[in-house]
C-alpha cells in the first residue's frame, strides 16, 4: 500500500464539505437489493469500502449507472446466486465490514445463502451474534461449515417476531430491519440502534413501501410487506468525518468551516468536544471552529477529572473516540478517555507516545491523557495506520507536529476518507501521497 509524507507545523484555514456518510452509504446500497426496481442514490462516498462493496453488487448481477454529483442508479433485477461460490466473490467480500448487511436482501432474493467471515478494522472481536441470534428468532438457520470458513443460512420465509437483540449493534439492527421489512407479519426490534444512518435506512425503506414506526428510539415495529418499490435517496454528510474536521482545527489551531453539517444530528459531536474546551460556532447548517490560541479540557463541577466515554446514540460514537485522543493531547489539562467497545482500537497511541505525547495507555480500554497545550508540540515521526479511525487521527497528530512524518498503510485511511489529502491540502496542509 501507498505512505504519506506529511510536513506538520502548519496552520490551517479555509472551508470544507464533508463526503455522504460512509456508515449509511454501506446500508442504503445494501438495500438496494430488496427490489428489482431502479433505486437512485445520491451523496455516496468515493472510498474503498463503498467501491468493494458495489464490485460485489456487479457480480451479483446489479446494474450500476453514475450519475452526476456523486449519484448511482442500483437495479437488481436480475441476480446471480451461483456468484457467491466463486473466489472473487468471496475475496471481496471480506474487505469490508458492510458486506455483512447483504445477508438480509440476499435470504430474501435466493433463501439460502453462505457467506465468509466479513472484513474491515482490526479493533478487537468484532462479533457477528447480534445478527445471528436476531436472524434465528425470524426463523432462519445457520450452519458453519469449518473446512470453507463460511456461515450457510437457510429461510423458507421470514416470520416476524419480538426479537430480542443481545446488544444494540448498528448493522445487527440494519440486517434485522431489511428481513423485517419483507417478513410474514408483525417485528419489534429492542433494543435497536438509532443511530442516524439507522433512521435513514428507515426512511428510505418507508419511500419504497415499508411500514416502520419507532425510527429515533431504541424500540422498531416493523409490518411487513411482500414487495418494495423503486425510491430516490440521498445519503447524510458524516458526521465522523465533521468531528474529524473539528480534532484537526483544534489540534492544529487552525480556523476551519465546515459546510452541510446536519446539525439536528450534531449535538453527540458538539458535547464530545466540548468536554475538550473547542470552541464550536453553528450557522443553519454551517460549523465554524475559530482560531483558538488553547483549549482547556473541562473538569467536573467539584474539580474531578473529566471522563469521556463512547456508548450507543444519542451518546459519543465509538469511532470519534480516537479523534477525541488526539485533540485532548493537544489541549490542556487532564482527562481519561475511556473506549469500551473494542479492546483493540487504543493501541496505535503508542505512536501518540513516540511523538512525545504525555498519556497513559491504563489498560486497552482506558487512556489517561496529560495535555500540556500549544507549549509542547510533537514531533514528527514513522508511523502506521491500524485502522481507519487511528489513521486519521495519526495523520491530524503529524499536520499538529513539529518536522516530517510518514504514515504508512494509508489504504486503511482511504477506506473512510475520500481523496483525503488533496482536501486537507486545499486547506494548506503538506500532504504527499507516494505509492
């Protein structure tokens, strides 16, 4: 894979729009396959994880046609189910995560499906029993075949049921509600995820027929439907990448605009920072960041040190949690950050540690941050992208740095964040991509 070549030090100005939600684009294209009829997609990312996953969508069969603007027409009306057996396919799939929430539309196209062990970030067990367990009470089997590593589901008809989710996950609840939509009778999800990219696929199965009522809570009555209809939609900007927009500013006390932010769907990334001292400013669907000669992370009312947390919507998003390391490490005062969902996603601080970074990995969950402000800067260094998230919050850490860095792996950056570099460098960052 390709490196960066980064030379930090520089402050950054300008305005910057954020791509279509990485998150969402992957459920919306999945979705696509509940219909033989031509769904419109508008706002979707041009990043690896989009581009695998439409590539398995053209084995399968879909039609694929780009419009302007960021803008595809999907239509499934004739599938290939003997695909799936092939070594593409298969090879495929295992480079993203999202392709897990094919398993939905492809029961419900072929009824019996096999499918490999999906990809994406290396951040701990990533388990896929909510989805399981939640496909079982629908009236779906499973059975691993060990010798081809492949999960094979069989479903005569999906059956609605109260299903009972062992944890709120996002795609659990995205797979769940595509079978939902299309099953026998009534389903109530609990609890279900809300996240924003969540009640979007709502919606947008709502303009192609279904009947969902709860969008918003963690409570989902679903009536199903024996057939959807062809739709328009257009993905929200992602906010992950608005609250990695918000770190780099701060980091680099730079003065940035970000445009089309969806502030009603704000507030989880404005308390995230906050908690740091970043100054927000918002305008209809504007963010401003103003040049800040510091910021001071907050303490409790009593004084105690701050803790900040990931946990599910409305609360901090999980994937924030490694940006939020990097801007503390730029602030001053004392904060301990606590990551809770995957036990792996903290390691790439070591890099943080190397740079001159003054933090305490307590243990893979736990971060005790001392951020000494604009006085002390980093130093450049060589470092490595492990993940998506961590990469793009070593790549804020090297423009926040004194001297040059290289950052290598960065297909895992561009996995999440599209043409990245000849973005920020618009701004007047230093980026250089070499292969």
């Amino acid at each position: 894979m390709g490196k960066f070549i980064i030379h930090g030090g520089r402050q950054l100005s300008g305005t910057i729009k954020p791509q279509g939600s990485k998150n969402e684009a992957l459920q919306v294209i999945c979705a696509t396959l509940l219909t033989d009829q031509v769904v419109t997609l508008y706002n979707i990312p041009n990043i690896t994880d989009v581009q695998h996953l439409m590539k398995l969508l053209v084995l399968l069969g879909v039609s694929i046609t780009p419009l302007d603007d960021g803008g595809y027409q999907f239509c499934a009306m004739d599938l290939d189910k003997e695909v799936m057996c092939t070594t593409v396919f298969r090879q495929t799939y295992t480079k993203v995560r999202g392709s897990i929430m094919l398993l939905a539309p492809l029961l419900i196209r072929f009824k019996q499906v096999a499918i490999a062990k999906p990809g994406g970030d290396r951040i701990g067990r990533r388990g896929l029993h909510a989805h399981f367990e939640g496909f079982e009470q629908l009236g779906v089997a499973f059975y691993y075949d060990g010798a081809k590593a492949t999960w094979e589901a069989k479903c005569a008809a999906l059956k609605g049921a109260d299903v009972l989710m062992p944890e709120a996950s996002v795609t659990g609840t995205a797979n769940l509600i595509m079978a939902a939509s299309m099953a026998k009778g009534k389903t109530i999800i609990y609890p279900a995820a809300c996240e924003p990219h969540i009640q979007q696929l709502c919606h947008m199965l709502i303009a192609m027929g279904a009947r969902i009522t709860g969008i918003g809570s963690n409570v989902l009555t679903i009536e199903g439907v024996q057939g959807l209809r062809s739709t328009t939609h257009t993905i929200l900007p992602d906010l992950l990448e608005i609250g990695s927009f918000i770190g780099l500013a701060a980091a680099t006390q730079s003065a940035l605009t970000i445009t089309d932010v969806p502030i009603k769907f704000f507030a989880p990334i404005w308390y995230c920072f906050k908690q740091l001292g970043i100054v927000i400013e918002t305008q209809e669907n504007k963010v401003h960041i103003p040049l800040q000669p510091f910021h001071a992370i907050k303490t409790e009312m009593d004084g105690k040190l701050v803790t900040l947390y990931d946990t599910i919507w409305p609360g901090i998003p999980a994937d924030l949690i490694s940006i939020a390391v990097v801007a503390a490490v730029h602030a001053q005062g004392h904060i301990l950050i606590h990551q809770k969902m995957f036990e792996s996603r903290l390691f790439f601080v070591d890099h943080l540690i190397e740079m001159g970074a003054r933090l305490v990995l307590c243990d893979p969950h736990r971060i005790h941050i001392v951020g000494l402000g604009p006085h002390h800067r980093l130093q450049g260094t060589h470092m490595s992208s492990s993940d998506i998230r961590a990469g793009i919050a070593l790549l804020i850490a090297a423009l926040a740095a004194e001297g040059t860095s290289t950052i290598e792996n960065i297909g895992q950056i561009d996995r999440g964040y599209e043409c990245i570099d000849q973005r920020l460098n618009n701004l007047g960052a230093s980026i250089e991509r070499v292969s």
